[in-house]
C-alpha cells in the first residue's frame, strides 16, 4: 500500500460523530482514484421498501449540495426518492446498532 493511500485510509478513521466532516472525507477518499464521481448519501432506515431519503450528496467538485446535517431530527422532511437499490436485499435489513 502505498503511502498516499495509507493517509486517505486514515483521514477516513479521524471522526468521532462528525458526520458531515466524514461525508467529505469519504468523498475525498473516492474522489482520488474516481475525480468525477458525486457522492450520496441515503436514508433507507424507517422508509417503504425501494424508497429512500437524501440525507447528504456532495459533487464531483466537492460542493456539499445536500448537507449531511440533521440537527433537528427531522429525517422526514429529507427528500425522498423510489431507488431500485434501496429494493436491494443488504438495504432492507440495514439496522442501526444499539
């Protein structure tokens, strides 16, 4: 591995409960090797199977469009979308740990 992939790792392990810092960094992670990729992050957790909800998205040049930010708790005002992925099995049965 070599030496600039061991500090992407690591920037990546740097979050303690700071989501919207960690969105950046995971997109920065994939932004090296995938310079025009967008990142999105989705809530399946509590919605109808194949729906899901834009808890955060960040564009291949980096800009947040979607804050990864709720501080309020108000996942149901997030926009909600059908996805075919979130019909995918690993997605049904996401949970979050206790």
């Amino acid at each position: 591995m070599s030496s600039s992939s061991f500090e992407r790792i690591l920037s990546l392990s740097a979050f303690n409960g700071d989501s919207r810092a960690a969105l950046s960094a995971l997109h920065g992670h994939f932004a090296a090797d995938f310079p025009d990729c967008s990142l999105a992050l989705l809530l399946v957790r509590g919605q109808a199977p194949g729906r899901c909800r834009l808890a955060g998205l960040i564009g291949p040049d980096a800009t947040e469009h979607v804050p990864n930010l709720d501080a309020n708790g108000e996942h149901s005002e997030l926009p909600a979308f059908d996805d075919a992925l979130a019909l995918s099995p690993p997605c049904r049965h996401i949970r979050k740990p206790d």
